[in-house]
C-alpha cells in the first residue's frame, strides 16, 4: 500500500472519478418483473463451453428445472426461468453482437413466480467436492458481469493454495446499484455464501470491499457478520476501477497480481457480492439460476431502479416496463465504462447483465466528439490503473506498430477499463484502438 | 418484439467522457496569459500592446497560411496559435520593432510547429523557437530595454516599435533620455546582476517593478495566473514546481562550492523570464515528457541549465535555451523513465 493510504481510505493508485450517478437507483428496493410472453435463453451465457440443450421443441418445462446440461468442467447448466412451452432452438442476437443459438421459451400466461424444481439440502453435511458439484449444477457465473463459472473460480489447483477470499462489493461502475441493492436486502443470504465459497476454496479469512460511497451496506454488513471474525468489511475509496480484481486485491491487501497471471497465484480469490448472495439464496434449496437483478437506469429512462428479472427477457420488454424516451438512444448492457451498446432490441438479459442503461441525445450529442491530435497532456498516465503508457500505445497504434504495442509497451495488461479514454481532452478513442491492436496480434500469432 | 421507436446509436466503450477537451484548455491558458498582458500594456504602453497584437496576428495568418497549404483545416480554433503569439510577444523587449516581432512570430509557427506537422507534434516550444529565432538574427533588438512606467506610454510609441522592415531601428538612447526617467540605467535585474553586481530588490521582483521583457516582469501576477490554470487542472503543476525546484537546488550547490559566484536562490527565482518560463512553457504539455519520473527530471533539468547558463554562461538569461533543451530532451528522458506497469516484477 502506498503512503498516501494512512491518511484515507484504502486504495490503488491512478483511475478516475467519473459521475457516480447513483442517488436514485442506490436508493431504490428490487421489484420484480412480470414474465414476457417469451424468453430467449442463450446457451453460452457463461464463458467456457456452451450449455448442451436437454430439451426438444414442444416440451413443457416448469420455473426451474434444468433445459440444458453443462458441457464438461468449463460451463454450466441452464435453467428454465418460467413455465411454458419450448418454442424452438435458434440463432438470436446476444450482447456481443454475436448471434448465438438459444432456447426459445414461450411463457403459459398466469405462469407461477414459485420455483417447482429443486430439493432441499443441507450444506454442512456435504465434502468440499460435492459442495463445488452443487455450486456448478447451480449454474452460477460471476454475476458482476464476466459470467465465469463460479465452481471454476472456487476451485483451487492442487499446487496453489489461496488465504483469502476477497468479496468484491465495489460495483465501481457509474449507474449500478444492483449489488448495492443485494447488499442491503440480502445480508444474510451474502454471508451464507460467503461461507460457502471458504468452504469451497479452503479459505480461512473473508474480506468484502466496499466503495465509501455505500456506507449503508458497510454497516448492514458489519451487523450479519458471523461473531467468529472470519470475515471482515472494509470501506475502500470511491474510484474507478475500484472493483476490478487486480485494483481491489491491491488496495485490501496490497498485493499485487502478476502481469498475466490470476489471483490464486498470490493465494487470493474473488468473487462478487451478487454472485455469492446468490448462491447463498439458490443451494440451500438447491435451485439453478434462473433471475437475475439488473440496474435500469440512464437518462433515458422514466423509471429507473433495480429490478429482478427472469434471465432471457429481451430487453425490449425491459424498457416497455420501465418506459423510455429519446429520438437518438444508446443502450448499454453493464456500466456506462466497459459495457456494450446493443442494437437489437431482442437481446435478452443473461445471466452476465449486470445493468441496462439508456443514454439519449444530450450525452449522445456531447459524445460525437472531433477527435484531436495528441497533446502528450499525460492525463492517460495518470489515468491508467496498470500504469501502462496510453498516450505512447495511442500513438504506435495510430503508426499500427501492434507488435511494439505487445512486446515493449505492455499491451496485453490493459484490461480496457476505459479510463485513458474517459479523461482524454482530445477525445482519442484510446481503448478501441487498443481493442484493435490486440485482436490484429492474436490474428498474426494464429 | 416492437421496434425502437428512435435511432439506435452503437458506439465503442467508454460512452462516458470526461468534461472539456483541448480546446477549452487552450482557451483557458489565454484567459490565464490576458492579465499578464494586460500587466504588460499597463507597464510599457502602447509599444507593448501593437507589439503584442502584432506578433499574435502574425502567428495567426502564418498557421492559417500551412492551413491552406496542407490540410485545409482551420485551426485557428484550437486556440494553440493565439497562445503562441501571446508568450512569444510576453517574451520580446517591449520596444521590439514590429516588423521584426511579425518575423517572430513567422518563424514560430512555421519552423516550431508546422514543420513539424502542427499541433502535438512539435519536440520544441513554438514560442521558443520564434524567440531563438530573433535572438539571432537580431541580436541588438532583442536586449534593447525600454523603462517602465514612462509617462506618456499611452500617447506615444517607443521610437523602434514603429522601425521600418529591413532598416537598422534607430536608437532608443536620445528618446530615453528625453523622457527624463529617473535612474534608468537600460539593464534588466539579471544584466545589472551579472555585470555590474547590483542585486534588484525582491519586492520589485515579484510586483514588476523593474524592467525586462513585455510579460516577464512581475513574478507574482504570473505566479497567480499559472496557479489558476494548476488549480483547473490544465497546467501540470509538476513541472513549474520541478523547475523552479531545479534553480532552487542548483543555487545551493552553487553556494556550496563556488560561494563566489553563487547567485542568490530568491533572486533566481524571480528574476528574468524564469516565472513565465516554468509556469506557461516548460509545461507546454506537447514539449514535456509524460512519465511520472521524466516529468521530475525535465523539470529539474531546465531549472539547472536556467542556473548555469545564467551564472556561467555569456547571456545574461538561460530560461529559453534551458527549455528548448528540456524539450529537445524530452524524447530520451521518456525512453528512460517509463513507469512500472503493474504487476510486473511486483516490488513488495
């Protein structure tokens, strides 16, 4: 930890303090969405290999029970979020831009919210493995938004052994307020999980980071902690990427992740609040993951809140719900930094989407920027969390030197937080290019 | 599934921007170089304003000449130009013939800019370079001082200000002593220091009291402005703090080995051009480095070469050759300084 950290807040050095914009949805209680009449379930909503459908086009399924079977170690089972009838297996949008095949569910009108599938059961008396088991027949991804699956994540190599289990509640993103949201509505259910994932890893100590802009969940967490003082909340400051893995290990630990490498490497392993709360909701009653929360929010949105939504509702029937407005609109599935615009209105919310934000013609008009030469202002520097050199990559990428990107200049570390672009005053749109140079030298090493 | 009702916008990430781009930060260092212009007008006249208005127009139509020639882009609104005429015209003596500031600014912008290939491209400081320009190819024009707070300024011109192009400008000495100023012996603070050992009050220093080139005179108004643009976050205020940390350093060691000739750290500070220098042009953000360590390093080197030159040198001033060094510098001193990037042979 830097010296600056005795007098504030734990911290990384460098990122950014964009607009939170959270006051409203932050303080707005999870509501519940009503079915669509259908849904459309993607088979590779986690990464690792697609599911493997176990359901034909006719079949009748009801809320909860499994449509299709985890294809090896490296992916998940899928479940149905409603009862109804399936439609069909086809190619849909999804959030990547990628059409992807997906199961098509036509939801029974007056479908029942109560899961009909899943048994009981008791946790404290399973091996650590049949516990990883149940974690992966779950089907539970990260839900922060990087959708791996968690049984991958909470299972630790033979030769690596990890000390702590770091609960990542930073949701650093501008708009989002679902984790938040989860915090303060489902502490226990959090610590459940929490416990789950020790168990699970082998963990003896649990730290949960939080953003000293959610000081409520710091003390609604603090009064569910468990009196044995394994696990312990801590108020991290306000920044972006505050919650990215290598940023937050580094400002509750001081450890850094080597270049490349993953967090077991230095005996750390993260996982999000949202994620664990769920699996501290879904294994007791050993039920799959069939809901997600999402924040709606943006500009362009007339009701803005954290919802809990069926996954593959198409996000059109979102913003009918929700209502929307604005001739020239942007939507954005995650935070307004790193998540994707979207065009179809057909792409459904998988189990990934951590939000959905409308922008519309005030930031769109600010946005359509004239992009100025360089300046060498050096606020990128100062920007970036890796301490990499944007302003310099900026300029190899513009003389489309990708390899001297790669090879001196450390591309491969940017995680495209977006931060370099975020502060750019000559509005270069630094992380595309870099988007750009790396997938050029994974075409060249190919 | 209904159609979207309105356009859908596909953009790349962030679709979030900070506020202000380039051109609000070249707007804001011209509204912090206008009082110090203002200052300059009120000091030294109207000699002082055509010669300011001069060399920036001059700037102007020379960047709107390669405009024409290249591109066809109007640059002018980026304001770079107006801000380089401005400094380049704070750097002259304020009596500088007109014609001679016009080829200054010429020189500036086509040998210190677009040559280059215009804005933040440029290794050397465009004023500076205009500047060095005119020191060579004018050598007496640019150390002829005029006083300060003559009356009158407002109603007539220094005789030389109005010299016609390619003549020698006559002589400013009979004019001088007609204006009957009181003491003014036609040297600035580091001229009367250097040759004839007289050490120019600080407090004269800081308010402008004394004489000097058009903008360079009051340490403590230039102090204000910059600290405005640090405050605005459109200054790095690493490098004027380095620099001004590199002449304090330097005198020092000056003090140590060579009490001699070792100059006083205060009188270094804020004599000559080394405030406008180290607050309106080693941070010219194009010419320094970006590196947390080479930022630390240009600096200091320009305060030190400003010192040196200064006390060692044959100029009277150092400030624009140590900086068209840090410039030149700037290059090298980045290639060495690039910064840990994280995660790489973690240090703890």
């Amino acid at each position: 930890m830097s010296l600056f950290n005795l007098f504030g807040r734990p911290s990384f050095n460098h990122g950014i303090h964009p607009p939170s914009n959270k006051t409203v949805t932050g303080k707005t209680p999870i509501r519940r969405l009503p079915f669509p009449g259908m849904l459309v379930i993607p088979l590779n909503q986690h990464i690792g290999k697609p599911a493997i459908p176990i359901v034909r086009k006719g079949d009748e399924v009801v809320r909860g029970q499994p449509v299709a079977k985890a294809d090896g170690f490296v992916s998940v089972p899928i479940h149905a979020p409603a009862t109804g009838r399936i439609k069909g297996i086809e190619l849909m949008p999804t959030a990547l831009g990628k059409n992807a095949p997906s199961i098509l569910l036509e939801v029974y009108e007056g479908a029942t919210q109560e899961v009909l599938w899943g048994e009981e059961q008791t946790i404290g008396d399973m091996s650590d493995e049949a516990l990883r088991q149940a974690i992966q027949d779950s089907g539970m991804v990260g839900l922060g938004g990087a959708a791996f699956p968690s049984h991958v994540k909470l299972t630790i190599p033979e030769d690596k052994s990890v000390d702590t289990l770091v609960v990542n509640g930073c949701e650093c993103e501008p708009y989002l307020s679902c984790d938040h949201r989860m915090m303060l509505e489902h502490p226990r259910a959090l610590m459940r999980g929490i416990r789950y994932a020790m168990r699970a890893t082998g963990t003896q100590q649990a730290v949960i980071g939080i953003e000293d802009n959610k000081m409520d969940a710091v003390e609604t967490l603090r009064a569910n902690l468990p009196r044995d003082g394994s696990i312990s909340v801590e108020a991290v400051e306000t920044k972006y990427p505050q919650g990215s893995e290598k940023m937050l290990i580094k400002s509750l630990l001081g450890r850094e992740v080597p270049a490349g490498g993953i967090p077991s490497e230095i005996g750390v392993v993260v996982n999000n609040v949202g994620t664990l709360a769920a699996l501290g909701q879904l294994l007791p009653k050993g039920e799959g993951l069939i809901e997600r929360v999402i924040t709606v929010a943006g500009p362009g949105v007339k009701q803005p809140g954290n919802y809990l939504v069926p996954l593959g509702t198409p996000i059109g029937f979102v913003l009918d719900q929700v209502g929307y407005e604005g001739s020239q609109t942007e939507f954005i599935l995650g935070g307004p930094m790193m998540g994707p615009a979207v065009s179809a209105l057909d792409t459904p919310v998988t189990k990934g989407t951590s939000g959905l934000l409308v922008l519309n013609e005030p930031d769109i008009e600010s946005e359509t920027l004239r992009i100025w030469p360089c300046i060498r202002c050096a606020r990128c520097v100062d920007a970036c969390p890796m301490h990499l050199n944007p302003s310099h990559l900026g300029q190899l990428a513009a003389k489309r030197k990708y390899e001297t990107m790669a090879e001196e200049f450390h591309l491969n570390d940017c995680f495209e937080c977006g931060s370099c672009s975020y502060v750019c005053p000559s509005n270069i749109p630094l992380v595309q290019y870099f988007r750009i140079a790396k997938a050029i030298n994974r075409e060249q090493a190919a | 599934m209904k159609k979207s009702k309105s356009q859908i916008e596909l953009r790349t990430t962030p679709h979030t921007h900070a506020a202000g781009d380039v051109v609000k930060i070249m707007r804001n260092v011209v509204y912090a170089l206008l009082p110090i212009a203002g200052f300059a007008i009120w000091q030294f006249g109207l000699s002082a304003l055509a010669l300011l208005i001069t060399v920036t127009l001059s700037c102007l139509l020379t960047e709107r000449f390669f405009n024409w020639m290249g591109s066809g882009y109007n640059s002018l609104g980026d304001w770079s130009a107006t801000i380089t005429g401005i400094l380049l015209a704070l750097t002259l003596p304020p009596a500088f013939p007109l014609w001679m500031g016009a080829v200054a600014g010429i020189a500036a912008i086509a040998l210190g800019k677009a040559l280059f290939g215009g804005l933040g491209m440029n290794v050397l400081n465009p004023a500076l370079v205009g500047r060095a320009f005119v020191q060579a190819a004018f050598p007496v024009a640019i150390t002829t001082w005029t006083p300060a707070f003559f009356d009158g300024r407002f109603s007539q011109f220094a005789p030389s200000t109005l010299a016609l192009p390619f003549l020698r400008p006559p002589s400013v000495d009979h004019w001088i002593e007609l204006l009957q100023v009181d003491a003014f012996s036609g040297a600035t603070p580091l001229a009367l220091y250097k040759f004839e050992g007289i050490q120019t009050d600080t407090v004269e220093l800081l308010t402008g009291m004394t004489t000097g080139s058009a903008g360079e005179t009051s340490a403590l108004l230039i102090l204000v402005c910059g600290l405005y643009l640090a405050f605005r976050r459109m200054l790095d205020w690493r490098i004027p703090l380095t620099v001004m940390g590199g002449v304090a350093l330097t005198s020092a060691l000056l003090s140590l080995f060579d009490p001699e000739r070792a100059p006083d750290t205060v009188f270094m500070l804020f004599s000559g051009g080394l405030m406008l220098g180290a607050w309106f042009m080693a941070s010219d953000m194009v010419g320094s480095p970006v590196t947390p360590l080479g930022i630390l390093i240009y600096g200091l080197l320009i305060g030190s070469l400003t010192v040196v030159i200064r006390v060692y040198g044959g100029l009277t001033e150092g400030v624009m050759y140590a900086i068209l060094l840090g410039n030149a510098a700037t290059p090298l001193i980045e290639q060495i300084t690039q910064p840990r990037v994280f995660g790489q042979r973690a240090s703890k």
